[in-house]
C-alpha cells in the first residue's frame, strides 16, 4: 500500500523576503548615513541647480532638455511615493526639483537674452551710441560696445576694436559715433575643444565683433571726459607705476587688465598667479579687512564710543559698503559680483555671531550666482573661483587640519613655520582641485603654483595692495611718489616671482582636449570628497581616479584642421606639431598647440624632415599604427591646375584645403575641403586607431548655434536687387 507524506517545509525564507529584508536593511543604512551628515546635506542644493544647468548646455536640443526636467520632477515624485526613509526622501524631492529648476532656468535665461547676430561678414558704415569704453593700452587698442543707432541690418550690440591712434577726442561712454567697420558674426571653436566665443558672446548680446577704421566722427558727445572713475584711477595708476607693473597695479584696483602685455600676462597664468589679475575674492577679501581694521582702530580711540556702541558691528558695516563699493568701482563683473556676495554673507554672519566662513557660506554665494546668472556654470571663472574656494574650507574645517594649525601659544620660530606648511597645504590642494579645469579649459596646468603662492599671496594682500591704496590717498595732496616707489619694486618681485616660475622646467603639464565625461567624473568625485565628512567621503577617489585615467589615456590628435581649412597642424615624428602657414597669427599658434597638447613654439612644415612643400601644395607623411599615412593640403589662394591634383589625391589619406576641392579629388579616407569644413566646423584626428572628431557647428538646437540673423546693408541692397 502507496502512503504519500507531505513535503517538509522550507527552512529558507522566500526569495521575495530576501530582497525585502535586503532593500529594507540598505534604507535603514542609507537613512542612518543621511542622518551623520545631515549638516552636509544643503551643500547639495546649489550642486543639483548646478548640474542641471550643466546638463542643459551639454545636451544638444529641447528633447534632451525637457526629459532631464521630467526626471528631476520624477526623482521629486519618487521622494514622496517611494517607502524610503524621511531624509532620503526629502533629499530625493529637493534635489529633483533643484534639477529641474536649474536645467529650466538656464533654457529660460539663454531665450530671454536673445538677440540677432549678424548673417555673414561685412564691411559697413553705421552709426552707433557708445555703451563700453574699454581701453587696452598693452594692446594699442581700444575696445568698445555699441549700440547701432537706426542701423537696418545690424545686430542691436556690436563690439569693435580701435587703434589708439584712431579713437578721436570726446569718444565716451554715452556718446553717438559714425564709423566704418569691417564687422563678422562671433567666431565659434576654431577646433574641437576650444574656446567657444559664440556661447559668451549670445549671453553678453553681442551680434557681431570686429575692426573699426579711421576716421571715427562724434556725432553727438556723452558722458563728460574723466567723469568714469575707473577709466581715470586706471590711468592715474598707470602714470604713477611703468610697464607691466602698472597694468598689474591697475587691475588689482579696478579689474582693468587691458595695461598687462601679453608676455607678463602668460607667465602669470603659467606660474599659477593669474587670480590675482582678476578681481575676486583675495582682493575683497583685503578691502573689507583693511576697511574693518582702520574703522575698528579709529573708533576704539574714543572711550565714549567704545563704552556704547558695539564697534565690530560698526565695522562690519564699513566693511559691507566697501566690498559693495569697490565691486562697483571694479565692473561689477560676475566674479566681483560672486565674491561680493560671500563676503556679505560672512560679514551678516560675524555680526549675528556666527562661524565666518562656512561651506555654507560657500554654497549660498554659488546657488546666488546660479539663480542670476545660470551661464556663468559653464565658464572656467565660475568654476576655478568655487573650485578653490570650496577646497580651503573644506580643508580647514577638517577636525585634524584645523588641530594642528589651530593658534596656541608656541614662540614665533614655530608659529611661523606651523603658519608656513598650512600655506603650503593649502597651496597645493587648491592646486589639485584647479588642475581638472585648467586642464579641460585651457589644455594647461601649473606644477608650481603652490610654491609661488606662498609668496605671492601675502605678497600681494600685505605688501602691493596696502601701499597702492596709502598711495592713491596721499596723491590727494601730493605726497604719494615715496609710496609709488615702493609699490612699484613690490610689483617688480611679483612680476619676478611670476616669469622665474613660468620658465622653470616642468612648470606646464599641456594636455589635449579632455572629453566631457571625464571631466565630469573629476569633478563629481571631488565633490564627493570635499562635501561629506564621514568615512564614505572616500568613495569620490573612484570617480575621481578614473576620470583623470580617461583624460590621460585620451590620444592626442594627430592632425588638427581649424574651420576655415586655412591652418592646420600634425604630429611629426618626434611628438611636436608643426604647423601648415608660417604667417599663422599667435591666436591660431595658440589654439592649435593647446588643441593638440603642445607647450612651446611651433615650426612649419617645410622644416619638418619627410615633408615636401612648394608655394601651393604641402604633403606630409607620419608614421602610425604600422602605416605611414599620407596628408595633403593646399596653402595658397592660387588656381592649381586640377588634373595633377586630383592624381595626387587618390594616393594620399586625407587632403585638406580651405577651398571646395574638384568632385574627382578622392583622397583614401578623408577629404576636409570647404564644403565639409562648412558642415563640421574645425576638425582633429588620429590615426591609430582612425577617428574623426568635429566641432559640430551645426548640431543641436542651442540659440547661439541657429540664431536669427540679420543681412548686413550691402546683402541687403543685393537681395532687393535680386527680387
């Protein structure tokens, strides 16, 4: 007889439970996390505006744009439905929105500013009021901003460039000029990875750029000569203080840089000094504390005063006015207007008795300066001013790096030198949080940065800027030649600190054109680590690690052509890259030894050894991947006989010209020629493995890339002639 039993039960919980418990024990993980770093989590506010408006200048058009607002909203809605714990989901839904907000905002402003740009190059007369007299004395030139007057066919702000000699007596600010100019739309990358003048000049309302031409006529006079305060105290400065010392002196007082040669203003960069041209933070940070010194000091001298009025908050209010002040007095740039702001905060701060400078602080400058002016996420100034300034916070408020540099009572021997190393510390991690998006922006970064710093710095904080400003104040009565002097040999050891860096071996890394998502990956990774505090902060290396990895491992290009098809550069065998024109200007040198990961002068083609050239033609060879690959182009405006040309094109890889090449030209691989060139915008490749990288000019929907446009006067009249 069959007897059947039943089966025992599972001693193992369902698979479903499993997941449950799991799930449950990483939200219970994830909420006590949360809760550590529950101070920390409001530093992610102006980081979720931020990454949305960097996602809506990286996607290409409106689709890509409205889905990364639907996601943030969707990631909000998921805070609220998902069973997730509160902090997680209260983070879910500000983040979402702040995501949302950002990409949203920056479409939002990038259509509110539109304006035409011109259709095509021209050489017109117009008449114009002028909006912006920018002097460059380094330059011999002066840059204006105008605005056309009933002027049918030009853009609503142009901005034109003027010989010294040729700005005529009464030309300023508020006054209407008749000029002939030759005028162009702005220029876009000239290859992949360069600077994208296109994109400023759309924020800025700029339809067109160019040269103006003698004679210029005032037609109707502005605003009294000497009335513009920062134009005058520039040149004052410049007559008390020669050459490059001057042009430093004037920017550190007014942000006018234009009094800097180009020489002085390279090796700045190049030691890791450039940020203090520029005025930001370093330079109101000393006038607001020189400010509150000398109020303090003053006020505490009567008893009365000290015995019934809270002095420090006095002070602070001094303080206040003359960072608002001196921002005005300096262009109220997007970086003076940044660093404004945060010096407002610490000063509201100070006076309610809170901790001065703060991460939050920080974010609170950075979400002020996003929600005003969303462009300024995409520009190397933005990111380099928060970049550094985040990390020597982040850095001091550390509990072991503020335990050993914490003041104490020690002799001065050792006081100065705990003073020195944090300098020092603090040095080299603004240099490392710096090095990504100098690399990214400008294909260069200083080695030495660190070092001359230390130097610099203070320097410049308790040396150049306390004896400029005693000596502006003593030119009231006459008595501020002694001062000059002295300023001027301060400025001497700046400019020598500067030239002796940028000339040291190994003082630029040069790297090519990084992509976007390692550069991405950097910075999030550092993020990571700088805004936590716990343990898990660590976990940033990852990203941080391989993204730098990407951007090392990325080849440099082999063959860099401009959009034009006018200038191009190779590789040659020895890893330099030499360059089709000798006549090519310092721009194009500039651009094309930084696209291509080049630091130091570039020589011609015809120089190169395997190279031969004549008036018209150049072909070049480079060995790679086991094949030697063959370039032609052509270098000259002259006609070329098109039957020993097309021969020549069907043996060599690629052929390169800035005119529209014959239909029988049927180069191996690849024939950039005008035609091309218009579709693709500049051009660079390698040839082991084969890739081709554009600068897309044509791709996606940003209003800068397809903007409406206006005729210029003679296309205009030719049209009508046409109809």
């Amino acid at each position: 007889m069959a007897s059947s039993a039943a089966a025992p039960p599972s001693t193992h919980p369902p698979r479903r439970q499993i997941v449950s418990d799991w799930l449950g024990g990483a939200g219970t993980a994830v909420e006590r996390w949360l809760e550590a770093e529950r101070d920390q989590l409001v530093l992610w506010l102006p980081v979720a505006v931020g990454a949305g408006i960097a996602a809506w200048f990286a996607l290409p058009d409106a689709g890509q744009w409205t889905a990364v607002v639907l996601a943030g909203l969707g990631i909000a809605a998921a805070g609220v439905v998902l069973p997730v714990g509160a902090r997680a989901g209260r983070a879910l839904l500000v983040g979402g929105i702040a995501v949302a907000l950002g990409c949203g905002l920056a479409w939002w402003r990038a259509e509110r500013v539109a304006a035409p740009v011109l259709a095509r190059p021209a050489i017109t007369r117009f008449t114009a009021r002028v909006e912006r007299v920018e002097p460059l004395p380094a330059r011999e030139l002066v840059r204006l901003r105008l605005a056309p007057v009933d002027a049918v066919g030009l853009p609503t702000h142009v901005r034109v460039n003027l010989a010294e000699a040729d700005v005529p007596q009464g030309l300023t600010r508020g006054a209407v000029i008749r000029l002939r100019a030759r005028l162009m739309p702005p220029p876009g990358p000239a290859v992949p990875g360069a600077y994208d003048y296109t994109r400023v000049a759309w924020f800025d309302r700029i339809g067109a750029t160019g040269r103006g031409f003698a004679p210029v006529e005032v037609v109707k006079a502005g605003d009294v000569p000497g009335t513009d305060l920062r134009a005058r105290l520039s040149a004052h400065i410049r007559s008390r203080i020669e050459g490059a010392g001057g042009g430093i002196a004037a920017s550190l007082a007014t942000g006018d840089q234009g009094g800097i040669p180009e020489e002085d203003a390279e090796a700045m960069r190049r030691s890791g000094l450039a940020h203090l041209l520029s005025v930001s933070g370093l330079h109101i940070t000393a006038v607001v504390g020189a400010t509150m010194l000398l109020v303090l000091r003053l006020l505490a001298l009567s008893p009365w005063l000290a015995l019934r009025f809270r002095l420090p908050l006095i002070a602070a209010g001094a303080g206040a006015v003359a960072a608002i002040g001196y921002t005005l007095l300096t262009g109220a740039e997007v970086p003076t207007i940044r660093s404004c702001v945060a010096a407002l905060l610490v000063l509201a701060a100070l006076a309610m008795g809170r901790e001065a400078v703060t991460l939050r602080l920080v974010a609170a400058g950075a979400l002020a300066v996003m929600l005003l002016w969303p462009e300024a996420v995409a520009g190397a100034s933005f990111q380099l001013s928060f970049a550094a300034v985040t990390a020597i916070v982040a850095l001091h408020e550390g509990g072991r790096v503020r335990g050993w540099f914490a003041p104490r009572e020690e002799a001065r021997w050792r006081r100065i030198g705990r003073g020195s190393a944090s300098l020092l510390l603090t040095g080299i991690v603004v240099e490392l949080a710096l090095m990504p998006i100098g690399l990214f922006h400008f294909h260069k970064a200083g080695f030495y940065g660190a070092l001359a710093n230390i130097v610099a710095i203070p320097l410049t904080t308790f040396v150049v800027m306390p004896l400029e400003a005693l000596a502006l104040l003593l030119d009231l009565g006459g008595l501020g030649a002694p001062l000059w002097w002295l300023c001027g040999r301060a400025l001497d050891l700046l400019l020598w600190i500067a030239r002796t860096t940028a000339h040291a071996p190994g003082a630029v890394a040069a790297l090519p054109a990084m992509p976007r998502g390692a550069f991405a990956l950097m910075v999030a990774g550092g993020l990571w680590i700088m805004l936590w505090k716990t343990r898990w902060r660590w976990c940033g290396l990852a990203p941080l690690v391989f993204g730098a990895a990407w951007a090392l491992a990325t080849p440099a290009p082999d063959l860099i052509v401009t959009g034009d098809g006018r200038h191009l550069a190779i590789r040659t065998q020895g890893g330099g890259l030499a360059l089709l024109r000798e006549r090519a200007g310092d721009y194009v040198r500039d651009v094309l030894s930084e696209g291509g990961g080049v630091d130091g002068e570039l020589p011609v083609l015809d120089d190169v050894a395997g190279t031969r050239c004549n008036i018209d033609l150049c072909l070049t060879e480079l060995e790679r991947g086991g094949r030697r690959w063959r370039v032609l182009a052509t270098r000259s405006a002259y006609l070329v006989d098109p039957r020993p040309l097309i021969a020549a094109c069907r043996t060599v890889d690629v052929v390169v010209s800035d005119r529209r090449l014959p239909q029988g030209c049927t180069p191996r691989w690849l024939k950039l020629d005008r035609s091309f060139l218009a579709r693709s915008g500049g051009v660079t490749l390698t040839f082991d493995p084969p890739r081709v990288r554009t600068v897309a000019a044509s791709a996606g929907r940003h209003p800068w890339i397809r903007p409406a446009t206006v005729l210029p006067p003679r296309d205009r009249q030719a049209s009508g002639a046409g109809q």
